[in-house]
C-alpha cells in the first residue's frame, strides 16, 4: 500500500513474482443490519467489505491466482479495513494509494421484502479521485489480464477517463482487457450509461454482462443481440442467472452451460464470482464449456454465503465438477450444501 499519490514511485516487493491479474476499482465498507431486519429499524449493524472488482480479485487469488488491486482509499479507519480486507484474500495491494484529503466510500444493504435495497454514500470518494496514471507503474508490466467494470466510468470524469485510457490506450501491452458492464442505476441512469458502456464494451477483449441489464440498457434480448451490438470484443459472456451463461466468441459457435441449482442465500457478489471463475479458467486455458462452468461454481458460493466474498472448496472439487460429463452437469443440484464437498 502507498502513501504517494503518484502511482510511479510505488516499488515492486522484493522477490514476490508478478502478478497475473490487474483489477481496477473502487471498495467501500458494507454496513448491513441482522438478516432481514430493514435498516430503518435496526439497532445493531454488521460491518464488511465489498467491490465489484476486489471481490474478483479476491476470488481469483483464493483460486490460486497472482492478483493485485489498483484503487485509493481516505486515510481514516475504513480505508485501513478496506485494505486489510482485501489483502486477507491474498490479494496484493501495493497499488493501492491511500488519499488523506478523501474520505473511503461506504454502502449500506437495506433488507427488505421485495430484496436488499442498496444507499451508497461514494460521493466525492477517494476512489472517485483515480485517473488514468493509476495504471503508469511498471510493477503493472506483463499482467496477463487487466480487469475493470462500467461501476468506475461512473465514479466521476477523471474515473472515466481512466477506463477509456485502460481500453483504447492499452497501458498495459498484452495484457487481455476483461470488463464486466456492471450497470449501477443509482449511480448514473440507463439512459445516460447506455451509450458510454457499449463504446467501453466494445473495445474491450472480454465482455461480461447480464442478459437483464443488456437488454434495459440496450434492448438486446438475447445473447446474439448482444454480440450484434458489441462485434469488438474477441469474446462476450452473456449471463442469465439460474438459467446459465452462453459465451460468444468471434471466431467459434456460442457456447451455453446452465447454471447448477443453490439455495440462494445473498446474490449480491455473485456475478463478480462468476467473473472470477471465467477468468480462472482463461488462464488455466480452459475449454469455453469449463470456463463458464468454472464460473457457475464460483458464483455458487457467492450465492450460499451472506457476504459479497465467500471461501471457495479446494481446487479438486471444481476440477471434478468441470470435467463431469455433460449428463452428469446438467442436473447438477447443490441446494443440499454440497458447494463446500
């Protein structure tokens, strides 16, 4: 971690090899209330972590995988949890600036019949502060996969013009450009968001994005909508929560995995999990059909867990599972608690 905000001076730890995985984003402290209880009125809160991009980060690292986080947070007791957090996962965080004029942002889940509504309080973040030098230090080098998520291009200008340099500049030489759309309505409307995620999107290597928020952004209602609207990228998952995901590739026939049966406890996180899996399997040079099913598992146990992060089952487990024949995986059910065995 750096107390610099010149992102240049920030020095590579001795001996430690580099780093596969850049993800780019804010994180904030979650404040939730016991389960179920709305927030109006709770009387105890429970306190976490979460962003959309360190909870990749942190899924992968737990996968085995060198990752670092690139954000800034305020100098005050948050940002500190903030960073602990996220090193506690196994993820570097010598990227990350420390911002003694900014406060770190906070969230707050509110619980509630119809789900968990979400109050963010991000305004004016030290996060929101990031520019496109956050990816100048050559610590940056040789990643494999350089990953952002449309949450970023909202933060504030400077945060945009980070994720345009990041996706037309490529800072990063080689580097694979993952982007997961993210589409957050309390942070800018669709309307406003549509056209700056696809042009982001569009440039990007490999795209995420739900099916639900492809099509109210962009009326896309289906996968091959979708890939109509984005020819750019070499490969785009489209997401379709329980039913599965279908990956389309330029130069291959889409490919569709459904997603195993959980009892779903908090999908909050999931889709960054699901993110997490997929890009395992990339740099594990999976097939198509086991990176998304490496995804699914991921994403289950986000779904299972009560936080945005989750521990996943020894890499055995999801290997056993990705290579089960196809009238083994497609009614795999998990709701009896086997995601863990």
């Amino acid at each position: 971690m750096s107390t610099d905000p010149r992102p240049d001076q920030v020095s590579v730890p001795a001996g430690r090899p580099p780093v596969e995985v850049a993800a780019v984003g804010e994180s904030m402290v979650v404040l939730c209330p016991d389960p179920g209880e709305p927030l109006e009125h709770a009387e105890r809160v429970a306190v976490s972590v979460g962003g959309a991009e360190s909870n990749v980060a942190g899924y992968l690292a737990r996968l085995g995988h060198r990752a670092t986080w690139v954000s800034r947070v305020g100098d005050d007791p948050f940002g500190r949890a903030v960073v602990r957090h996220v090193a506690a996962a196994g993820v570097r965080v010598d990227q990350v600036v420390v911002d003694p004029t900014a406060p770190t942002g906070l969230y707050l889940k509110d619980p509630g019949p119809q789900g968990t509504a979400v109050h963010y309080y991000r305004a004016g973040s030290a996060a929101s502060r990031m520019a496109p030098g956050a990816l100048a230090d050559p610590v940056l080098a040789g990643v494999r996969v350089l990953h952002l998520s449309g949450i970023t291009a909202a933060l504030s200008a400077s945060c945009r013009a980070l994720v345009e340099h990041a996706v037309v500049d490529r800072p990063l030489a080689g580097a694979l450009v993952s982007f997961d759309v993210n589409h957050r309505a309390r942070l800018w409307p669709a309307a406003q968001a549509a056209p700056v995620l696809r042009d982001l999107a569009d440039r990007c290597d490999l795209v995420f994005v739900g099916q639900d928020e492809a099509e109210t952004l962009w009326g896309a209602s289906d996968p091959a909508a979708v890939r109509r609207l984005l020819p750019g990228p070499r490969t785009i998952v489209v997401k379709d929560g329980a039913v599965g995901a279908t990956a389309l590739s330029r130069d291959a026939e889409p490919v569709f995995v459904s997603a195993p049966r959980v009892a779903v406890v908090e999908p909050v996180g999931a889709g960054d999990a699901f993110a997490a899996g997929y890009l395992a399997g990339l740099l594990r040079d999976l097939d198509p059909v086991r990176r998304l099913r490496l995804g699914h598992l991921v994403a289950a146990q986000a779904l299972t867990s009560a936080g945005d992060n989750a521990p996943v089952p020894p890499w055995a487990w999801f290997e056993r599972l990705i290579t089960a024949p196809a009238d083994a995986w497609s009614p795999l059910d998990l709701t009896d608690g086997s995601t863990t065995t």
